[in-house]
C-alpha cells in the first residue's frame, strides 16, 4: 500500500490522555489510516517528527471568527498556534440568518459586543447569503484552511423573525414556533448547537439589549427541546452577569436548559478574580449538581489583560451608566458623555459595588496621542489620581477628554493567581477556550492559548501533564461538541494533526499589532513558537513559521 504522507519517528499524544509513546502515523485521502511504531508502509511524502510531539490538531471550543472568514479562511492567529478547528457563533452574536436590510444591525451587533469595527465589518463581510444554511454554504465555498464549525447564534434567529422588537420584548407564540423551525433547519445543515447571552455588556444596536437578551423561559425551552429532539448539538450560554459569579437564578436557568434540552451546556465565564477570591469555589461548588448533568464552566488559561480604546470601551459595558456611550458612537457624542458630571456620579456609585477590574491601580496608561500628555504612559490611574488630587473616575476620563478620546489603557483583570489557576486548570470538568478569537480586535488577542498551555502550564510550571494538557484541547472538546471524526489520532480519524517542539513551544510573548484587516484595520495577534507543523485533512497547512497557502479545511455538520 502507498499513502499519501508517512509521520515518523514523532513522540505521539494521542488526545486520549494515554502516555506518550514513539509511533508513525500513514496519512491517505485525509484520513489516518495506521498508527504503529515503525511503520514501513511507502508514502509519498515522509515527514520526520524525531525529537517532537505529534498530536491532534487544536480545537477552540469559543471563536467569533462569523465575519472574519469571509476575508481570512485562515482564521488567523489560531492557525498559527496548531488550532485545526475553530468553533464560532458564540455568546448570541452573529451574522445568520440576515435579510439584506437589516446587515447594518447585525455588523453593529458585532462592533458592540465583540468590538470589530464597523468599517471592517462593511469593507469585509460578502453577505452571499440569507439563511443560516446559506452561510454555511457560502463558508465551505471559500474553501477555509482549518474546519469551521457553527454554532446557531440566538440574536440573528430572533431579529430574523421579529425585526426590531427583538430587541424590545419576547417573541410571541407564533414567533417562537417559526425561531424555532429556523433553529431546527440550521440543526439540520450541521449547526452544534445554540448560544445565548444574559451579560449586561452585551449591547447590541443603538446601545440597546442584543437580541436574545429578551428572550423568555418560554422561548428557551422551546429552543432546548429542538436540540432534544435532534438528539444532538450543545449550548454555550455567557451567564455570568458578575464574572465568575452565578445567582440562585442563574443557576435554576442552567438547570431548566439541561433539563429541557437533555444536552451538554457550557457557561462562561469562569475567570479567577483576586477581588472577589472565592468566587470560581463557590461558584462551582453551587453548580455541582448541574455539572454532574453536563454542564461545563468554561476558562481561559491566560492571564487576561486587555487594552482599552476609549471609542469602543466594551470593558465598561456592564455598567448601567455606559449605556449611553453606545448608543451614538460619534466621538462628540461620547465626549460628551465622558464630561458629564451625571454620568460620572452614576459612575461613581456602581464601582462601590465589586467591579470588573478591582481598582484603578490596575489600570495603566498605555499611549497617548497629544505629546503634552506623553507623561501619563507607563502609569497608572491610581497613581495619576493621587498626584493631581483627584479620584480614580475624573482622572481616568479627564486624560480621555484631553487626548480627544484617542488614549489606550491596558486593564489587569483576571486570572493572574497562579495557585487557583492551577487549581481551575485541574479541574477535568472545566472546559478550556474562551481565547475570542475574531473578537476584541483592539484589545486583545488570547487565541493563542494552546501554545501558551503547553509552554507556560506544562513545560514551565508543570500544573498539566503534555498528554492531560493536549487532551484538553483535542478529544475533550470534540466530545463535548460531538465532532466525531475529530480531537484523537487513530485509523479512521481525519488527518488533523499538530507536530511541536516540546521545548520551545510557546506563545511568543506580548500582542502585537497589526494593520491587516479589511481597509487597513489594526488588530492584536498573538506570534507562536515551537509549532513545527500544522496538517488538516492530511494537507500541510503551516510549516516552519508560516501558513503554506493549502486551503483544506471543511466545514464540519453535526
């Protein structure tokens, strides 16, 4: 027998969580076809793995790449970090199914919840298609380079079928039944599943509530029970109003979706938080009963800092006096706002409550753009209000007001304990991702977390072995997804795989930034390391540092 590519000599991980073993792997027609030590099996082409790890090629269980591949098949920087699978249609946002006179609202759903510019979205997005099965379609037509697979995000179903009191109210009874034949249909074309948000910040057009905010015990169940009459697909539900925090209601929510769908539900989000130090326990603990139902917290395994540009402040969107910032996005408009006392006192108030980011001391200057104020860079608001004998709020917004609302903070929010890391990242129920790849384009990039897994957790601070590690980036999510062809290397399985160094994988340090989306937009990416090679359906996708051109990613149907 001759196949088409012969992996040998690699040290194997085979997402299983079994211990590494030295085995070649015989790649045809995209499938691995026999995994055995010393294979002699004549190949086309040999790759030799001596002294690397061979595994499952990556799945990112939480991606909001919907508009992105429309100009990047690529969905970059995943790609660049062993990533072989993105899944998208998160948190309730997304562009299908959309008639052509309401794209402006989708696309402003996007800049308001996951922060894409609006001109990028106008420049970028192809609209060749209406229904949710048409953007399936329109996706594999572009021939992707790693497999794309869609979740049904509530908001476009609902303004789909109610138009503009989407965002007002629930849907009726009849409007309901027809939400939930589209669900259905999109079910039927290979969706995973619905997503849905209950987050405060998740603004949608006009400042006003996304969509499927207003949607109504009723209208869930109604969407869990298709699930539960497929027999198939999952939920990712952002249910943490305060991060890593749920409420009793919260919780009987999470109980009635497991209930009334029978399938497995993901909620985010799980971020350790020094302010509030026993939230991700308690939280877990009060959720035990669901997760042993198949509920799964989800986390992301980085620190999470992010950069905050003063026109699209998503960071403050919880706060109930910000509404107005995102309800007209002129930069007067928003000035405005930033001057009022009104605003400022209500500010004031809600931080007296536990905040998203702790304190001001938190929150640094990043850049200027008025040379006068070039002074500020480097340090914080806590320490600028101390010296100018202000509080943390005026000072914050007065250096916004004086650099004509061009400055960038960076903001340390989550995740930096690392003993309740290792703690969280121990936990085998909790669900690794939340890496947003597509979103926050000006803020931050996490996407690159599986390389910064294997790097920083595995090889630097031993908290995750390699084959527990890879398991949780490859078969874990697979299953709980049910992608069936995916996540593990053995015969029958596609030939998606990731070969790395083990000693210099890792992310390659800070974001970075870059001017290359649609019209010469900036974006934060996020460099690899270590990654040797990347194959997808058995064709070499990235190699030595770079993305080859090969476009063999597919579209994946539940």
């Amino acid at each position: 027998m001759v196949v088409d590519a012969l992996v040998k000599r690699g040290r194997l991980v085979d997402g299983t969580g079994l211990s590494a073993r030295r085995s070649d792997i015989a790649i045809s027609s995209g499938k691995i076809v026999d995994v055995a030590p010393n294979l002699s099996t004549v190949a086309q082409h040999v790759i030799d793995a001596s002294g690397l790890v061979v595994a499952p090629g990556f799945i990112d269980p939480h991606t909001h790449y919907d508009a992105q591949i429309c100009w990047d098949g690529a969905a970059t920087p995943s790609s660049w970090h062993g990533v072989t699978t993105v899944v998208m249609g998160n948190c309730g946002v997304g562009i299908a199914p959309c008639r052509p006179q309401t794209r402006e609202i989708a696309m402003r759903d996007l800049v308001n919840v996951e922060a894409i510019p609006f001109e990028v979205l106008n420049a970028g997005i192809t609209w060749d298609w209406e229904t949710f099965p048409e953007y399936m379609d329109a996706a594999q037509r572009r021939r992707p380079s790693l497999n794309l697979a869609f979740m049904a995000p509530l908001t476009p179903f609902r303004h789909y079928v109610m138009g503009e009191a989407s965002m007002e109210r629930a849907a009726t009874q009849g409007e309901t039944k027809e939400i939930q034949r589209l669900l259905g249909e999109a079910m039927d074309a290979g969706a995973f599943g619905f997503s849905s948000t209950l987050l405060n910040q998740h603004m949608g057009y006009q400042g006003r509530p996304l969509a499927c905010r207003n949607a109504s015990r009723e209208e869930i169940k109604a969407y869990c029970n298709v699930l539960r009459e497929k027999g198939k697909g999952a939920i990712e539900f952002a249910m943490t109003r305060q991060i890593a925090v749920l409420e009793e209601a919260e919780l009987e929510l999470l109980d009635f979706m497991l209930e009334e769908s029978k399938r497995p539900v993901t909620f985010i989000a799980m971020f350790d938080r020094d302010d509030l130090p026993e939230a991700v326990r308690e939280t877990l603990r009060k959720a035990a009963p669901m997760i042993a139902k198949g509920a799964r917290p989800q986390t992301s395994p980085l620190p999470l800092t992010r950069e905050i540009n003063m026109r699209n402040p998503f960071s403050f969107g919880a706060f109930p006096s910000w509404k107005r910032v995102f309800e007209d996005k002129s930069k007067e408009a928003q000035a405005k706002v930033y001057a009022d006392r009104k605003f400022r006192d209500q500010f004031r108030e809600e931080l007296k409550r536990p905040a998203a980011f702790g304190n001001w001391a938190r929150i640094t200057v990043h850049e200027v753009k008025d040379r006068k104020l070039k002074k500020y860079e480097g340090r914080t608001v806590a320490e600028i209000a101390q010296e100018e004998g202000k509080d943390g709020v005026d000072a914050f917004l007065d250096i916004t007001l004086a650099d004509d609302l061009e400055n960038e903070f960076t903001m340390q929010s989550f995740n930096s304990r690392p003993d309740r890391m290792a703690e969280i990242l121990n936990d085998p129920t909790v669900l690794l991702g939340l890496g947003d790849g597509g979103a926050h384009l000006d803020m931050l990039c996490d996407s690159g977390y599986p390389t910064y897994v294997l790097g920083t957790w595995v090889r630097e601070k031993k908290v995750l072995t390699l084959e527990e590690a890879v398991r949780r980036m490859t078969s874990d999510p697979a299953d709980f997804y049910g992608i069936k062809d995916r996540g593990r290397i053995a015969p029958g399985m596609a030939a998606d795989l990731v070969i790395f160094d083990p000693a210099t994988v890792g992310s390659a340090g800070r974001p970075e930034r870059v001017y290359d989306l649609p019209g010469g937009g900036k974006r934060m990416v996020m460099r690899s390391k270590g990654i040797h090679m990347t194959m997808v359906n058995g064709e070499i996708t990235w190699e030595d540092g770079k993305l080859t051109g090969a476009k063999a990613g597919q579209v994946l149907r539940s």
